[in-house]
C-alpha cells in the first residue's frame, strides 16, 4: 500500500534540497514582486488579482516541492 498520506519521510538527497531551496528562493522574489505592486493596506481590483496570484504561487510551490521531493 502506498503512503498516501506520508506518514513516514523519506531522507531527501542534497540535489533534492538544493532543488527545493532553489524552487522557494525564486518563490520568495516574485511573491516580493507581487507585493510591491500594492499599497499594503490597497482594496481594490487590482489587490484582489495579486491576492489570487500569490495564493496561486503558493500552491505552485507545493506542488513543484512534492515533485522534488517525491
């Protein structure tokens, strides 16, 4: 049966944790990008979409760091 729900880690190899950090180093850029698009305290349109396109950048992220580390 699979580990569907990880119960138990498996060690990631440095490649993989280089991959991983370099995946939410570039993360971390663009969601700076995105941030200083706006005012912060900004309600609008426009805060909306850059609210929608980080919570799509985090699960972007996610999914590539499941790819690196399956």
């Amino acid at each position: 049966m699979s580990d569907t729900f990880r119960k138990e880690y498996k060690p990631l190899s440095e490649e993989a944790k280089a991959q991983m950090g370099a995946i939410k180093d570039q993360a971390e850029k663009l969601e700076g990008l995105f941030n200083g698009a706006l005012n912060p305290d900004e309600r609008s349109e426009k805060a909306r979409c850059i609210a929608i396109a980080k919570t799509n950048l985090e699960q972007a992220i996610m999914w590539a760091v499941k790819g690196v580390t399956s």
